[in-house]
C-alpha cells in the first residue's frame, strides 16, 4: 500500500523533474516475473525506473546509498529498494536470494550489472548475478539503457536538479544454460551487456568499474608520495583491493575462474 501511494506522487514529481523520453515500454510484461537489467550512471538509478514504469519494480541497493545522503537514502526507501551489506562476506548471496524470492512471485526485479556506479559514463564489464539470476530462475531478462540521470543528482550533490532523462527498454531475452556453470555465467552476462550497450551506445570497458575505482583512489592516496606510482598506488596493491573488494562479498564469483580478476 505504502509503495502506491508514494508511486502516485512521486511519478508526477518524476515527470517534471526529468521530463523522461522512455521508449520499450511495451516490451515490459504486463504479467510474470522478469529481470530489468540496467546500466548505471546515477544513485537515483534505482528509484527513477520504478517511479516511471508502469509495474513496482525491486531493486537491491548497498547500505551507502541509505545511510549516505538523506535525501538518496529517502529515496530508495520509498522506492520499495531493499538495503544489503556489502561488506559482508555473503553480500552478493543474500541479494541473489532476494531476487530470486521476488521473482518466484511473479513480480519484476531490477539489477545494475556493473555492480556500481560508472566512474565515468561508459558501460563496464558485468558481473555474472544477473546471469545467474537468469539461468535459476528461468525469468526473461529485459536490458535497460538509462541516460541523463547522473546530471539529476550529480556525485557528491544533496538535492536532486531538473535534467533531461532517457530509458530504453530492449526486447526481452531468454537463456538456456546451468546457473551452477561459470563458463555459462560468463557468457550470459557478456550478452547482456552487449544488449545494454547497443541500446546506450556508451563506449564499453572490458574491466569492472569497481576495479578501476579501487585503482584511482589507491593512486589518487599515494600520488603525492614516492611509491605513488609503484607497488603501493595503482600497481599490485591497486589490482589487488580491486580483486579483493568483490573477493570479500561474493561467494560466486569468487569461485568463477572465468571472471578474471574478480574486482
């Protein structure tokens, strides 16, 4: 009841805010489970899709995007988004059993593949949840091209601003393979994020983007020393806390030999 009535002011407020151009919509089932697979430029990611398709859409947030702004934490709570840990070591498993559960209601769950916030507008390499989501469940996967919502709430912004928004939406798509095999992981989550990149067009990074934040903050803290460039700013320690900061919350992919460096 909560989530209908903040859809019904929040999708007006929505509307004037972005002035959204959404183009797919039918593509969404009006019935049944499937899985909106998005990229993802801005916090509000997460609450702007729900308010703005027609169905209640779920989406799993880490606990920053609650307790770190107010006014992104207000949002995503009224957006019907659920909080998870992302330091703790069964992070990534506890949000797959989230969705899995939505999904076997029979309703729609919404994921960003790249796990994180792009650093710099392009689409990044995707992580195989959403794959093994796919491949459990059986549910369609819709991919998702978001564009304009980082100019909404800008990184490091308190108040959402007036910016123009756009969504595609692709046609759905359905997988054949084991949910247990990583080979299998691998390869439907890299057809995914081809779908999302021929309908955003960004350019794509064959990387995770939360490697290459781990590795410009390791080199942003040590530029101003002498190891800045060594083994100590973006070299083996950079890499290494890429690798670990996924190591440390994903049981799964921590087990994937395909994934590369797990980060």
């Amino acid at each position: 009841m909560l989530y209908e009535v903040v859809k019904f002011a929040a999708t007006p407020l929505a509307h004037v805010m972005c002035r959204p151009h959404i183009s797919g919509a039918v593509h969404v089932p009006r019935t049944g489970p499937a899985i909106l697979a998005a990229n993802h430029l801005s916090v509000l990611d997460s609450f702007l899709l729900p308010a703005l398709l027609p169905r209640p859409v779920t989406f799993v947030a880490k606990n920053e995007y609650f307790s770190g702004n107010p006014v992104a934490g207000w949002f995503m709570r009224l957006g019907n988004s659920v909080p998870v840990d992302r330091e703790s070591a069964h992070a990534a498993q506890t949000m797959l059993d989230a969705a899995t559960e939505v999904l076997e209601r029979g309703e729609l769950f919404g994921i960003h593949p790249e796990g994180t916030r792009s650093p710099d507008g392009r689409l990044y390499r995707g992580k195989i949840g959403v794959a093994w989501l796919a491949l459990r469940t059986g549910a369609p996967v819709l991919p998702v091209a978001l564009s304009g919502t980082e100019k909404v709430l800008p990184v490091g912004a308190k108040v959402p601003r007036p910016a123009r928004i756009g969504i595609k939406i692709g046609a759905p798509m359905t997988f054949e393979g084991d949910h247990a095999n990583a080979r299998d992981r691998r390869r439907v989550t890299d057809e995914i994020m081809a779908a999302i990149q021929r309908l955003s067009g960004q350019e794509y990074v064959p990387a995770y983007a939360s490697s290459v934040k781990a590795a410009s903050n390791g080199s942003e803290a040590n530029g101003s020393s002498s190891n800045g460039s060594g083994s100590n700013g973006s070299g083996s320690n950079g890499s290494a806390a890429g690798a670990g900061g996924e190591a440390a919350t994903s049981k799964i992919v921590t087990s994937d030999p395909v994934d590369g460096a797990r980060g």
